[in-house]
C-alpha cells in the first residue's frame, strides 16, 4: 500500500461522501454535523457521520462511524487508503486523536483530507499521530 497516489478523482469521491454523510448527523447538542468518508485498499468507499448522546461521552465521531461500519460489511482485515472529513459549516476540522488511532489502527499510510484555516490540506496519517502504534 505505500506509495500509492490517491487520484484528484478519489479525493473529490471522498469529499463529497463525505459532505452527503454530514446531512444526516445526529447534533442536536452541538449543531457540529460532521462527515467523513474511508477508501479501502479495494476501492469501497465507506461513509459516516457523528451521532451525539445526551451523555456526551458516549458521542461517536463520523470518522469512527465510516470505518465501523467498513468493519461491519467488509471485516477486521479492513486497509485504509485515505480519509476524507468536513463539516457543514465549512470550519477547519481535522480528525481528533481518538479517530487517529483508529485510522492507523486500520491504515497506517493512509492520507487524511481535511479543511483547515488554509484551505483544504493532506496529511499522511503519521504526521497528524506521530506516535500512533499497532499491537498486530
């Protein structure tokens, strides 16, 4: 999997899964509606959104949600390519340490698309988790 280019093409793909998960949220705590999408060494594209609780804690993040629900259909041998999230008040939002992990967890050379304050930036995922680690 290292080296592999994402095309323009697969970002837009991503992005725009990405934007069509934010619609459907659950934030009526924050109004922070979230989507993220996943590229699977396969080629499938995952989507998924966040879904807050009234016990905040048990919030789930929508890159989580994508990558669970690849898990789910696709099983634990899962490979991330890349990862694309935005939300639909188009403020900077790269993924929060919890989804790092779980990202290098399943991808650890993935590519991470995210807006920022400079515009849309891609970072490879060790350079948003320096220290990421696997136990396999």
């Amino acid at each position: 999997m290292s080296g592999d280019k994402i095309t323009s093409e697969q970002r837009e793909r991503l992005i725009e899964a990405a934007r069509a998960a934010a619609k459907n949220a659950y934030a009526p705590y924050s109004q922070f509606h979230v989507g993220a999408a996943i590229l699977t060494s396969g080629g499938e594209v995952f989507s998924g959104c966040n879904v807050e609780n009234a016990s905040y804690g048990m919030t789930n993040c929508a890159e989580r949600t994508a990558i669970f629900s690849a898990i789910a259909k696709s099983g634990p041998t899962l490979e991330i390519r890349a990862v694309a999230v935005l939300n639909t008040q188009d403020l900077p939002c790269a993924p929060c340490g919890a989804c790092r992990q779980v990202i290098y967890e399943f991808g650890p050379d993935a590519k991470i698309f995210f807006p920022s304050a400079r515009g849309w930036q891609e970072a490879h995922i060790t350079q948003l988790l320096p220290e990421g680690f696997r136990l396999k």
